[in-house]
C-alpha cells in the first residue's frame, strides 16, 4: 500500500515505522533518573501537589521513599489510595494538577516529575509481583459490582480487601473498561491495562462475568435480591448522535470506537485511515483521534475547533504533544482551525476559518448568539477547500465524537480528503445561562482549584 494513496486504507506504513510510531510516550526511569528527579523534591509541610490530587495521594512520602531506595514502599504509598495507581501515572494530567500546584514552579518553572515518579515505583512493585494485600477473614457478605472499569475495579478490590465476595458483571469481553478502550495506542503499550486488571484481581475473592449486560441478561432487581450489596459502576457508554445528513454512511466512525479498535488490534497495519483527516473538536478525545490517524500513517492531519484556542477542552500540554508527535513522522500536521460566528453573521450563518467557500449551516430554528468577539490568531487557509453542512446543538449533551465521510461534502474538492472526524462539546456555562435563564452560570471548580493553589504558592 502507497502512504500516499487517495482513500481509506490500511498498512499505509511499514512495519517498523508503526513501532516506532506507537512506542512508549514517556518511559520509565531507569534508577538513576528517579533518584535525580526524586531529590529535587522539597516534601513540603501540607503540600499543594498531595492537594491537588483527586486521590489525596501522600505524593512527598512516596517521593521520600524513592529517595532512599525503596520503590516498593514508595508503591504500598500510592496503591493505599489509588490502586490504579500504575495507569494513572501513564495518563494522569498531572501537568494540571499535581505537576502545576508543584511548588518549583515558582523559582524554576519546571516541577518535579510526578508522574513519572510515580510509575517508576508502581512498576517496580508490579513487576516484582509484590501483594501488598491479603484479604480478612470472610464475612460472609456478597457483593455484586457492575461494570468492571476502574471505579469498578477498585471498588471490588477495596471490598475483597475487607473480606468479602465480589461478583463483577461486565458486558464486554475484557475488564479494564476505560483503561482498556479508552486510552489511545501511544499513551499506554505492551497491553499494560490488562496486566493492572490481573494484578488487582491477584487479591482473590473476586469473579469476573464477561459478556454480561445490566438490563439485557439481568436486572438491577435481579442482583439486589442475590447479593447482600450492589455496586453500580457503569460508566459513559455510547457517544451522541449528530442527526444529520451522512452519518450513518461507510467510513463513518466516532473517534471512541475509533481508539477502541486500534488498542484491541493486535496488528496495527490492519487499522485503515484515510489520507487526509479532519478532527472537528477541541478536547482530549479530538487530540487522541487526530494523533492515532497520524501516526497510523495519514499525510494531513487537520484539527478543526468552532471556537479560538482559548477555549479548547484539551490542555496545553496536550495540544503541544499532539503537534510534536503529529510532526516528526510527516509534515502536513494543522491544529486550531477555529469556526466561528462574526458579529456582522446572521443568526443562522456561521464562518469557519482556514476553510474557503464552506458552508456552515444551522437548524431550521437557529439559536440566537450574541455576537463573539473575533479571534487574531491568524490561521493560514486550508487547501484544498472543503465544505460541510452541519448543524450544532448548543444544549446537547457534553460530548460527541462522529466521523463524516469525505462524500458528504459538496464542490469539486469532495472527492479530495478521505474522513472526517468530529468532536463537539456543550458551551461555555456563560453562554448556556443565555441560552436557557434557568441555568445558572457557575465557576469551574478547576479553575478555582488552579487559583486557590497559586494563592497558596505565592503566600508560601
């Protein structure tokens, strides 16, 4: 097969660039790198990184433990609050969270590396088969958990931990849920997912039922009158239809499956993707679609956002690993093509920038927008031109991902990009109250969590 053949197709690449291409992001350190990285750590008094963690994780003990030689003891820190803590270290935003409230930041603007701390410790115990774990005494009690994704996972370990008998129901053929199909080819390799799910069932007392789906092969009734508790950890199954001309067409994937189907491939090269690529989207399942569609051999890779940078869902660090990754296989990579409303645009006429002649329409009944301000950034317009017809639904749910065919389009340029895949988000909460009086508008609470550590940085 042609890298550069028009069409969507598979084995676009040889076999040692799709190695090279889905190796590991970020490896583990060796032991000197975590000794050096370990040591530039303050083990603050009340520290904002352990704040900052949504698992409350003693982050300056665990550091404190590499530091002296004992990454096993550093692993029995993190596994008490986060017995996930190996995946979580490999797709964590820690540049968000722990790594930002770090305060080396302050005098140096680079924190300690967290993350990567952290998996160099999980990973030592992991590999060691070390079981911090045994389980009590039974009591006697069955637990029933449904769905055996990580909230699912760990639930049944917590409960196994404290002597009970877990039955986790899963309608997939795989446990891991998220960790399994969720998380893109290049962020997690040598099917690490499933080594984590093997590890934390290694405790015992917990059974695993594939293939089994609530409200299909049993009901919510069905377990309570079996089990002495249920569970529910269920998940965001599914993404949201568009409801418009073309999605149902062949070559029409949401990016959801779209990662899925490349993590359970056990030969990549059979992954088809089109030459010319459009992700329509700006959040972290946008970013991870448009780099698995560059690394599995496409030449163009366009990301296209509605709105300007600033507003885009996927962090930073994100965006700059996407163009970084996208761009030293092949050149062609684009990113923040935004479309926006002018304040000169009626109502129902939407401008989409880097794209000539395209023609964004609205529904029947369009929302009325107050004019937005228009975005400097100077974007350099997309050749060759496409055109999309579309209709954005402003009080739809959070996300969706779906995939329009190039065929779809109109003009002479339709036959000229093979996919195009979409990634759509709900409005600013400013622009929802407008939409609807009733919603009130309300602060992120990250953002408030980002500005209350800084606070505290600043005041020592």
């Amino acid at each position: 097969m042609e890298r550069l053949e028009t069409g969507i197709h598979a084995g676009r690449l040889s076999p040692a660039e799709y190695e090279a291409n889905f190796s590991d992001l970020h490896p583990r350190l060796d032991n000197h790198e975590a000794l050096v990285a370990a040591d530039r750590c303050y083990f603050c008094y009340d520290a904002p990184c352990m704040t900052a963690c949504p698992t409350s994780i003693d982050i300056p003990l665990f550091i404190r433990q590499i530091s002296t030689g004992n990454p096993i003891g550093s692993a029995k820190t993190i596994f008490d609050q986060n017995i996930l803590g190996g995946m979580c270290a490999r797709v964590c935003p820690t540049e968000e969270l722990c790594e930002q409230a770090c305060v080396r930041n302050t005098a140096e603007e680079r924190p300690v590396e967290i993350g990567r701390l952290q998996r160099y410790a999980t990973d030592a115990a992991m590999q060691a088969g070390k079981q911090f774990y045994s389980r009590a005494e039974p009591t006697g009690k069955t637990i029933a958990v449904v769905g055996a994704g990580p909230a699912g996972l760990a639930a049944a370990h917590r409960l196994a931990v404290k002597g009970h008998f877990v039955t986790i129901y899963d309608a997939r053929e795989k446990s891991g849920g998220l960790n399994e199909y969720g998380i893109a080819t290049y962020k997690t390799v040598d099917d690490f997912a499933q080594k984590e799910v093997d590890y934390v069932l290694s405790i015992g007392g917990i059974e695993v039922r594939h293939g089994q789906l609530l409200g299909r092969d049993f009901s919510l009734s069905d377990l309570q009158a079996q089990y002495d508790g249920v569970f529910l950890g269920i998940g965001l199954a599914g993404v949201n239809a568009l409801r418009i001309e073309g999605e149902n067409l062949a070559g029409v994937d949401d990016a959801v499956d779209f990662i899925a189907a490349l993590r359970q491939a056990e030969d990549k090269s059979e992954i088809a993707v089109g030459r010319r690529v459009v992700v329509l989207g700006g959040g972290m399942t946008a970013i991870d679609a448009a780099v698995q569609a560059k690394l599995l051999g496409a030449e163009e890779v366009t990301i296209c956002y509605r709105r300007g940078k600033e507003h885009m869902n996927a962090s930073e660090f994100e965006q700059d690993l996407a163009s970084s990754r996208a761009s030293s296989s092949a050149t062609g990579w684009r990113r923040n093509r935004s479309c926006r409303r002018t304040a000169k645009s009626p109502p129902s006429r939407w401008n989409i920038r880097g794209f000539s002649k395209a023609a964004w329409s609205v529904p029947a009944k369009p929302v009325s927008l107050p004019p937005t301000r228009s975005s400097r950034r100077s974007v350099r317009p997309l050749t060759p031109p496409v055109s999309v017809r579309c209709a954005w639904n402003l009080a739809a749910s959070p996300l969706m991902a779906k995939a329009i065919p190039r065929s779809t389009a109109s003009g002479p340029a339709a036959t000229a990009s093979s996919a195009v895949m979409i990634s759509r988000f709900l409005p600013s909460p400013t622009v929802a109250t407008r939409l609807n009086p009733s919603i009130a508008p309300i602060r992120s609470s990250r953002s408030g969590c980002r500005g209350c550590l800084k606070g505290r940085m600043n005041n020592g």
